[in-house]
C-alpha cells in the first residue's frame, strides 16, 4: 500500500480513457468509410448491371459524401451538446 498503486491506478485511468477515446474515433472512421464505401459501390454495381457507366458510380460517389456530411454533422452535434451539458 505505498506509492506505487496510486501511480498505477493513475495509469490504468488514463490508459481506459484513452481505450475508450481510440474506439469512439475508429467508430466513427468506420461509419464514414462505410457509408461512402456502401453507396460507392452500390452506385459501380448499377452501371454494370444496368450499363449506364459511369453516370450511376458518379451519383453513388455523391451520395456516399452526403451520407459521410451527415454522419459527420450528427457526431459534431453530439459533441457539442456534451461539451455544452460539462461544466
């Protein structure tokens, strides 16, 4: 009961903070990647089955950036509202 354990609960804090800050962002990296990646290649998938190369792949490409703006709007929303709900 010296020293030593409050520096160690002191490190197993910063390191579950920081485990849980590393998940939050792969989190939302994988929520833009896959929605842009989804509507990609839904988008390359229409204009193979459909031959309208590339008309379809472009509105595919637009479609996965609105959906990445908004996924990405809804996080900064949230962070912000947390931010704000901290005193």
């Amino acid at each position: 009961m010296d020293d030593n354990d409050g520096k160690k609960e002191k490190y197993v804090d910063k390191f579950g903070r920081s485990t849980r800050a590393i998940s939050d962002y792969l989190g939302i990296g994988l929520q833009i990647a896959v929605s842009f990646a989804f509507f990609v290649f839904l988008g390359y998938w229409g204009d193979i089955r459909f031959g309208t190369s590339p008309l379809l792949l472009l509105a595919g490409v637009l479609v996965g950036m609105l959906g990445m703006a908004l996924v990405l709007a809804k996080i900064v929303k949230k962070a912000n509202r947390e931010s704000d709900s901290k005193p």
